[in-house]
C-alpha cells in the first residue's frame, strides 16, 4: 500500500525579511500553528538562519534554506555549502528555483548536483520544475518539466525518492495567476509517473504546487489527488494569510 504522505507547506521568503520582521512573523506562525497540522517549513535568506533557528527550536516549524552550493568546500566566494546549512539545523532547500534558473543561468544539470550535495549532508531538496508561459503556449509544456526532472533523477539515482518536487509554472509565480486546480493535476500526475518509472519508493515523495498559491485558492489546489502541499512565497510573509494556508492543508 502507498505510504501516506503527510501534507508539506513551505514558505519562500525570497529575498525578504529584517531582524524585527521575522521575529514578528515568526512569532505571529508558532502562536498560530495547530498542533496536530500539516508540516510547514519556512526557507529564508542565509543571514537569518541562526535567528529563524533559535526562534523555531521547540516548535514544529522547520528551517530551509533557498540555494545551496553544488561544492563541498573551497574557493567559492559567495557560497554557501550544504554542511554549513546542516550546522543551522537546516532541513529542507530549494533548489532550482525558476528565479535561479533565469537570473543565475542555473542550468538542469547544475540543479541536479545541487540536489545531490542537499541529499549528501541530510537535507532534503526541493527540487522546483516549471514552464514559463512561451512553453506553455508552445504545448511544451510536459516535456520541459520531464527533461527538468530528468536531470535530477539521472544524477541521484536510488536517492531520489528523498527529495521533494514542487512544481512551480513560472507565469504563474508572483504573478497573482494560479494554475488552475486541473492544470496543476495534470502537471502533477505526469511528474507522478515519471518518479514512479524511476523508484518503486515513489509513493513518498511529495510534489507541492507553487505560484501565487493564497488564502483563497490553497484549498481547491491542495484537494487534488497528487498535490501534496505548497511552495508559497508572497502569501508566506503574511502570517495570517500562511496561516490559512496551512489550515487549507490539514
Ligand atoms: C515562489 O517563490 O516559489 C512562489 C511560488 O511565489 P508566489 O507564491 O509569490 O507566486
């Protein structure tokens, strides 16, 4: 029997956020989390994961980070290496992420050995799949997110039932459109597939939805069958807005 996979909500603050803001923020969630309810993680800028670490200790919100270095170590200036996030007890990172790909140039394979270097210290990527609007127009859509993934699995082999897959269409993120509830399903099932061609422990790997997932919408999107949780970014900076979102997700 499939392992029931329990529901994930994870917030992108981007490049956001402030001492007193996240402390406020933080507080605002912890106060708000029900104690039974989905598991929720918040991925935040490096300079703040020892404050987002201390302020999460003894609750159940976990810590994530939004890019790794594909490097162990060395004369990488500006990186930040897998180890050093595991030393923040960090437990999820995104990788890939449509901003990363388009600003940073990061390419399939390049994400792929970023997934890798998460899964070789103990955190769990996030691995983000997703066609931009030209693609979706162009009906290419299921073979980009297939060859996005496909990267990923050629490189980590039996570990890939460890990560977690969000797919993210980039028209979609930010930009206040949605898929709607079948688009995604149907994106969903097809990643859905393709994991299961590739381990026969596909059943626990969770795929979130992400882009411009709110209030409103989080629960007609999470009711789908292979919509696992959510990659959230605006709404995440809003405890009452993420808070409802993760209520959507129980
Ligand atoms: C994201 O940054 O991953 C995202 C989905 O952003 P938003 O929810 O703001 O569209």
């Amino acid at each position: 029997m499939a392992a029931p996979r329990r529901k994930l909500i994870a917030g992108n603050w981007k490049m956001n956020g402030g001492l007193a803001a996240n402390d406020a923020l933080l507080r605002a969630l912890v106060a708000g989390l029900a104690h039974d309810g989905c598991k929720v993680a918040v991925c935040v800028p490096a300079p703040y994961l020892a404050q987002v670490q201390a302020l999460c200790a003894g609750t159940s919100l976990e810590l994530g980070a939004q890019d790794v270095s594909q490097h162990d170590a060395g004369a990488f200036t500006g990186e930040v290496c897998a180890a050093m996030l595991k030393e923040f007890g960090v437990g999820y990172c995104l990788v890939g992420h449509s901003e990363r790909r388009q600003y940073h140039g990061e390419t399939d394979t390049l994400v792929a050995e970023k997934a890798k270097a998460a899964l070789a210290h103990g955190i769990t990527p996030i691995v983000c799949v997703g066609e931009t609007l030209a693609e979706r127009e162009a009906g290419r859509t299921e073979a980009v997110v297939k060859r996005q993934m496909a990267a990923v699995i050629h490189t980590n082999g039996h570990c890939i039932s460890e990560i977690v897959v969000a797919y993210e269409p980039v028209w979609a993120i930010g930009t206040g459109k949605t898929a709607t509830p079948e688009q995604a399903q149907q994106v969903h099932a097809i990643l859905r597939a393709q994991l299961k061609a590739a381990t026969e422990h596909s059943a626990r790997i969770s795929i979130l939805y992400g882009g411009s997932m709110n209030a409103a919408n989080a629960s007609s999107l999470l009711g789908q069958a292979d919509i696992d949780g959510g990659l959230v970014g605006g709404a995440s900076l809003k405890a009452a807005d993420f808070l409802q979102i993760i209520a959507a997700a129980r």
